[in-house]
C-alpha cells in the first residue's frame, strides 16, 4: 500500500512543480509586459504548491517502514521546517514591502526541497539547516535597516576589498582542509567559509567602482585585484570559488560597459588561465582528468563522479520515489552532491523543473537589475544573481559530469550555514532594490 | 539603467538560460541515452539492492526451461535453483552476495513492469507482484552435454553462433550448486578446484598452439604468406632451443602444411623474421590486451610481449607459450571472427526479457564488434584450419556429418600435465557455430577436439535434441 504511494507520489511531485512553474513563468511574462491578466492568484498557487510538496514529501519520509508508524521526530521536523519556511516568508514580505513575491515563492520552494532532501539524508542536518534558515532570515530582517544606518555605502570600496583580502589571507593561516580545498575556518565549535562571505563583500566592491564610468586606470586596478584573489582561491584549490568570482567580475564588468570586446577579452583570459592552471597545479589535472574519463579512475579519481552519475542514471525519468533510493553511497550528498541525490529520488524530469525554478529566480533577478534606475543598485542586483547563476550552474553541471566538478554549494538547497546566508541574504538585497525601485516609481507618480 | 546596460544584461540573462537549457539538456542525455551503459557499471551499489517482498523474476534457458525462479515463504520470496548444476556459472546465486547473471542483472530481475498496476492488483485481489523475466541464449541440454563430456576434468567450454555472437554454451568446470551455495559456502570457497571460477570467462590459460592464429594472421600482414622453412625438429635462437613435438622433423613446409603440422620450428621462425613488433600490433588489433564488453565481466586476454622484448621471448610467444594468456570465451570470439568473415560479433548471453505478462519488453539486437580481420585472412585461416583437421593434429575432430575447421594446443604447464585446447567451427563451407575447448591437465581419458566435434555435432542438430 505504502510502496503504491511513493510510486504515485513521483507523478504528483512533478505536478506541483509544475503547476508552480507554469504561474511563475506566466508572472513573469506579466511583468516583463508580454501578458495582461491579474497575477495575485497565481502567486498564491505557487505558495501552495510547496505547501503541499511539504506535506506530501513528508507524509513519505516520516514513514517508518519497518516499525509501521510514523516516526515522531520526522513529523516535529515537518511540522517546524513548514512553520519556519511560512514564517520567513511573511516575515520576509512585511520587511522587504514591495519585494517580489514570485522570488520568495522560488526561494520558499528551493529552501523547502533542502529540508525535505536533507531529512532524507541526515536527520541532524535537517535540524541544523533549519536553525540556520531562522538565522538567515533574522540576519535579512535587519538588513534595510543596516542600509538605512550606513546610507553612503557605495563609497566604501577599499573598506570591501581590504577586508576581502583580510578573509582569504586568514583562510591561509587558520584553514582547514575539507575534501582538499582549504576553505573552512573553524573556531571552537563554530566554523564558516571565508569564500562565502568575500562573495558578498566583492559585489559590492566590483558595484561601487562601477558606479560611474570607469578610466582605463581604475579598470586595470580591480582586474588586478580580482585576478590576485582568483589566484588565492586557486591556491586555496578552491577552484569552483575561483570560477564564480572570475566569471562573476566578466559579467560585471561586460554589464556595466556594455563593451564586448571586454567581455571576449574576459572569456580568452579564462581559457588562457585554465591552460595555464592546468599545466601548473596538479589538482587541476585530476579534474579535469576525472571529468574527460571518471570510469578509468573509478577507485580514486573519477569516484564522486561515477557515484553522482549512478544515482542520476539508476533514477531514471521518474525517479526511484522518495525513500526507495540510495543517495547515501554518493560521497558528500548533503552538500555539493544533494543535486544528484533530488535526481536519483525525485526523478530526472523534477530535478529539470527544479532547474527551471532557479531560472526563474534568476531572470526575475536580472529583471529587478534591468528596471532599476540607479545604477549601483543595479549593478548590485546584476552581480548577485550572475554570481548565483554561476554558482548553481558550476555545481549542477559539475555534478552531472557537464563540466570539470569543481566542489561549490548549490544555493539554498546544499546544507550548510553560510551557503544559506549568503544565498538568502543576496535575494534580500536583489529583494530591497525592487522595493526601492517601486518607492521611487511611487514617489515620481505622486510628484 | 542606461540603455546599452540594460542591453548588456539582456544578453547576460539569455546567455544563462542557454547555460541551464544545457544542464537540462545533458541529464535528458544520461537519463535516456546513456543510462544502460552507465547503471550497469559493478560499482553502482543500487545494483545489490535486494527486495524480498516481491518476486524476483525467473532465469530461463532459450527454450523456456526455468533455471531459476523465487517462491514465496513465510512472508518473503526464496530462491530456487532448477537443476541448474551445469550452468551455475552463468546463472550465479543471489543472497548476501551475487555472481554470474544474478548478480550483473539484477535490476532487471528486480524490475517491477506497469507497477502502479501491479501494485493495485496486489493491494484489491493480493496477487503477487512479478519482476521481469530474463531469457537466456544458453541452452540447458547443451550445457548437460558439454558436461557429460568434460567428465570429472577441469576445463571450459563455450559454444558461439557465428552469425550473432549468440553464446549457446558457456560451461565450466568444476561446478557447485547454486541451491546450497550458503550451507556450504566455507567448503566452496577454500576448495582448491576454484569451483567458483568460471573458466570460460576468467580463466586465464597459456593458449599453446592456437595462437599460431595470430602469428599467422601477423605472417600473413607482413606478407609472409610464401615462407617455406625446413623444420628439422629444433631451432636455435638467442638462449632458446625450440623443439617441435616428439622432436619431430617435418622437413620443407609452407605455412599451410606447418600449421597444420602445428609446427614450433617454422612459427618461431617466422616470428623472428618478421619480429616483436608485428606480433604486438596483429594481437592488438585482434583485440588482445582489451576489455571485452560482455553481460558478465570478462578477464582481458593478455599478450604480454614488448619491442624490447628478448629474442626468446618472442619465439615462446609466437607459438603461444610464455607469458601469454587467453580465455576460452575469447578464443571462441576469434574463432567466431574467422568462420565470419573477420567480423567479430559482440558476444551475448541475454536473449530477451520479458515481463510478468509475457510481453517482450527487451530483445537483444546481435551488433558488430570490430572487424578484425579480412575475407582473404580468413579465407587462408579457413584453409590452414580444414587441413589441420582433414591430415594435420587435429584429426580427432573429423566429423563424417560436416567439415570441421580447427585447431590444436597443448600448452606446458609447470603444474602437472599440459592444458589441452581445441577451438574450430562448422561446417567450414556454412559456418553456423564456433567452439573453443579447453581442458586442465589433459591426461589423455578426453580428448578436446572430440569434445569439440560432439558440442558442434548437437549444436547443429540443436532443434533435433
């Protein structure tokens, strides 16, 4: 009986996910002014769809199979992860007023396949992950007003790129190594990614000297300075941080210009670059040498890889159902691997919805940039979602053998605590420009 | 934003979505294309799973004959083994571990066909929930004859279709019982026979004379197919003195006469005149020193010869000794390439699989597995090989009913007496099966090439059993 609804429940996942992409895509067509019809309707099927994606993924994982009951702890998860996710989610609308509410729909739905993912896996995580969402938020409610208090903050780029560096060279005297990239800092119990929160400082670093019109001085001034942290992370084997921060500065700099030839200047520098780091460091040519052929090198090399692929091939179109599965033989599961994991369960046709969401976060991102009228806060939105982009996209596509595996966190839906602040508070900032935008607009209409 | 901004991230935007079109892109690939090569792989862990609340499905021979089946017991299905003695190392065992076909397709023996379906069913009438069933190309009554044949000896058999690469016997001896595999699991496995080896696919032998195959083929390729040589017993070569068997001098031979001779002088002779480095290259192009794709895994035939080799390494390797290694199922695949042609069939043992209600939802298409040799190779070969069983050393495989084509080995062996082989097909004119025999320690009580001839004899007359 159990086993005939988790084999239904693939197909009823698929259809709330997409349901909720077909009212998200259709806000989006709405505001970008290709539709007319009223979308408030659609937002509240959104809502509801992860609504019941909650409570029907948990109705299957808190299941105890074997005793026959359900398992009470799992069900106080479920009970918490939704009262959590509900909170945030009005919390996060009351602060951030005229903030888009398809991109918390997206967010609510992404965070929520991460608490479902993450009970599957590693009930402990799930509780942590879930403190660390409390955190997020409440971090992200005090956020405009730490705006408000410190109103020049585009003027404060050496303060960004100082302390940029400060994080990095302290990740090399007091980093540990995880899965052989030093990226971690631990202090007594508590332990973050430096990498993460530079992530932050340098938008706003790249934003505030692209403000205004930039002189070839000035230009040539934060290429080195992106390059020297680019070559750090790269030290650091940080690669897949290294790729984001690259590729984040190109876009960046391609949108701020609007100069192409920059932009191709930027893409052949990172060939020549990837050349160069491939002849140079050795963890580079595992790699790529695991991504060109993992199965040669299945014992060492090639093993996250080929684990990911199993599960995404055994998985299948459907997937297996949740619970019916084996994501825990893929190393690292809860982190860079839980793309893999989404794939062997949900099935191969959710884990392409579940792309599609990010997609949707994404353009609605770089819509918010496109209509923002003051250019710095655009920019900020712009880089933000570039960055999120780059990241999801490095992660997944590493993860089903696209491209090299460069070992980053999938936002908002990886486990870890500075992975999800740092994803939250992004879309916040993206969040408060599109509330700043509407103020203006209102304040131009009344005046 | 000013206008080519906006512009600018216009572009930026659609150069992601095409990013993502492409993740989404490459997983439709693997989850479509790629999938059965992929999941099949002996390190995916999801291919051990073991699910005793439904029924597994049924192994058959090609006729239907059940080798193996599940029946339901106080609250799970347990595994039975029909008879299934002489095929045990095709079939396997399933439980805390797996082997053979149990173990290399048990996703699809544990596949549940239309399960929303089945499950309903089960759930309203409590009928029970099949798997899908496997047919095998092995034929039952061939692998009792192989081992009626093989006596109490340790060897392997396998019996190949020329036209497919359709495995109709795989045998190999010493047998266990898949039915008792875990009472007597301690005595099996310290057993000094190996009866869990299964020879045909992993047991790596010397080949002795039937690699005079491959050095004909290399012969052949540097056009020697004109070297006469006078065979006077022995030759001597750079700390090596090569004797033919019994010290036998055949005098003046072509290398039509020399082959079917068997003859150690000429072959070592035509090795060094044409050298290390076209036996390397013919061996590897005839698919020595590769992975061969099978439904079970199959050990790599080795031929473990380099430029810098000695002299009398080469020699030793020309005529099949030294550190050259085979298996029998290998051997049958060359010998399957020769009576077709040159046209290696890619080797297959799962005939198709069928669901719980008897819908064939798979069928194995035979496809080609490299060409491997020419017509006029195999012509010549074919030639060689009818002499050797019409006048040469392989006389005992002379079938009134067809024409055998076929050659001898007997490869020295530190441990005991010598391995005998024989791998042939037939009829020579029509080639329908190729047989590669191998026998441990041959004393003389079977004789390879006639259990050749009686395998090719009722797998002709296969439909007549």
């Amino acid at each position: 009986m159990f086993e005939l609804l988790i084999i239904l429940s693939r197909y009823v996942f698929i259809i709330y996910i997409a349901v909720f992409l077909f009212n998200g895509t259709a806000y989006i067509l709405d505001e970008a002014g290709l539709t007319k019809r009223s979308h408030r309707g659609g937002i509240f099927i959104c809502r509801t769809m992860a609504a019941l994606t909650h409570i029907t993924a948990f109705l299957i994982i808190s299941y105890d199979k074997v005793n026959i009951k359900y398992s009470i702890p799992n069900l106080a998860v479920a009970v918490a992860g939704f009262a959590v996710i509900l909170m945030s989610g009005y919390i996060a609308e009351k602060v951030y007023k005229d903030g888009c509410p398809l991109v918390w729909n997206c967010v609510i739905f992404l965070l929520d396949i991460s608490i479902i993912m993450l009970v599957r896996l590693n009930y402990v995580l799930a509780v942590k992950q879930i403190i660390w969402i409390c955190f997020g938020f409440f971090v992200t409610m005090w956020m405009p007003v730490f705006i408000k208090i410190v109103p020049k903050f585009e003027k404060l780029e050496s303060i960004y790129i100082i302390l940029s560096f400060l994080l990095i060279i302290l990740t090399f005297l007091l980093g540990s190594k995880e899965y052989g990239a030093i990226n971690w800092i631990h202090i007594g119990n508590f332990s973050f990614q430096p990498s993460e929160i530079v992530k932050f400082l340098y938008i706003f670093y790249i934003a505030s000297i692209f403000r205004k019109k930039v002189n070839l001085k000035e230009l040539l001034i934060t290429a080195f300075l992106s390059a020297l942290i680019v070559i750090l992370l790269v030290f650091q084997k940080d690669l897949g941080s290294a790729l984001i921060f690259y590729m984040t500065y190109v876009v960046m700099l391609y949108m701020a210009t609007s100069n192409e030839v920059l932009l191709y200047m930027g893409l052949g520098a990172l060939c020549a670059g990837s050349f160069t780091a491939y002849k140079l460091f050795s963890h580079v040519r595992l790699r790529v040498a695991a991504w060109k052929n993992p199965w040669i090198d299945i014992d060492s090399g090639g093993y996250q890889i080929c684990q990911s692929l199993f599960a995404i091939s055994t998985g299948g179109l459907f997937g297996s159902g949740l619970t019916n599965g084996m994501p825990l033989s893929i190393p690292v599961v809860s982190k860079d691997f839980i793309f893999a994991a989404i794939c062997e369960e949900f099935g191969a046709l959710y884990a392409i919805c579940l792309i599609c969401i990010f997609v949707l976060l994404f353009v609605r991102g770089m819509m918010i940039a496109f209509k923002c009228q003051r250019r710095y806060y655009g920019i900020i939105a712009a880089g933000f979602t570039a960055m999120m982009s780059f990241q999801t996209f490095i992660i997944i596509g590493g993860v089903i053998k696209l491209i090299p595996l460069t070992g980053v966190t999938l936002p908002f839906i990886s486990y870890g605590g500075t992975s999800i602040l740092v994803s939250i508070l992004s879309v916040s900032f993206i969040q408060w420009v599109n509330g700043y935008q509407k103020r203006i607009e209102r304040s131009e209409l009344n005046g | 934003m000013a206008n080519n901004t906006k512009q600018s991230i216009k572009r930026v935007s659609i150069m992601f979505i095409i990013m993502f079109l492409c993740c989404a892109l490459y997983i439709i690939k693997i989850v479509c294309i790629d999938r059965d090569k992929i999941m099949v792989n002996s390190y995916n862990p999801r291919l051990n799973f073991d699910n005793k609340t439904i029924k597994r499905g049924d192994i058959k021979d090609i006729d239907g004959y059940v080798l193996a089946y599940s029946e339901y017991h106080d609250g799970e299905y347990i595994r039975k083994y029909n008879n299934a003695e002489t095929s045990c190392h095709v079939v396997g065992y399933t439980g805390a571990g797996k082997y053979g076909i149990e173990s290399s397709k048990n996703f699809i023996l544990q596949n549940i066909s239309n399960e929303v379906f089945q499950r309903l069913k089960n759930i309203i009438k409590n009928s029970e929930i099949e798997c899908d069933n496997l047919y095998l190309t092995i034929d039952k009554d061939l692998q009792d004859i192989a081992s009626n044949l093989i006596k109490n000896n340790k060897g392997a058999v396998v019996v190949e279709e020329v036209s497919t690469g359709r495995i109709l016997c795989m045998l190999s001896k010493p047998q266990f019982n898949p039915q008792n595999i875990y009472e007597e699991w301690e005595n099996i496995k310290d057993d000094e026979n190996s009866p869990l080896l299964n020879r045909a696919i992993n047991g790596l032998y010397t080949p002795g004379s039937v690699f005079k195959i491959v050095t004909s083929v290399a012969a052949i390729r540097n056009g020697m197919t004109d070297f006469n040589f006078n065979c006077e017993g022995e030759s001597s070569f750079y700390n090596k003195i090569i004797h033919c068997f019994k010290n036998k001098s055949h005098g003046e031979e072509d290398i039509i006469k020399a082959f079917a001779n068997s003859c150690n002088v000429y072959f070592s002779n035509a090795a060094v005149k044409m050298g290390a480095e076209a036996l390397i290259k013919t061996s590897n192009d005839m698919l020595f020193n590769t992975n061969i794709n099978f439904d079970l895994d199959i050990s790599p035939s080795l031929v473990q010869l380099e430029a810098s080799s000695s002299e009398s390494e080469l020699v030793e390797t020309s005529i099949g000794q030294g550190k050259t290694l085979v298996t029998p199922v290998f051997m049958a695949c060359i010998t399957q390439a020769i009576a077709n042609n040159g046209v290696m069939m890619k080797p297959y043992i799962v005939d198709h699989i069928e669901n719980y209600s008897d819908v064939t939802i798979k069928t194995t298409v035979p496809e080609v597995y490299a060409n491997i040799l020419t017509k006029d190779e195999c012509n010549k070969l074919k030639e060689m090989m009818i002499e050797t069983v019409n006048s040469g050393t392989g006389s005992n495989a002379n079938s009134e009913y067809f024409q055998v084509a076929g050659k001898t080995g007997t490869a020295e062996n530190p441990a005991g007496n010598d391995h005998i082989w024989f791998i042939g097909f037939a009829p020579a004119d029509n080639p329908q099966y190729a047989v590669s025999v191998v026998i441990e320690n041959g004393d003389g009580n079977v004789n390879a090439a006639v259990v050749a001839r009686k395998m090719l004899y009722n797998a002709i007359n296969r439909n007549n059993l």
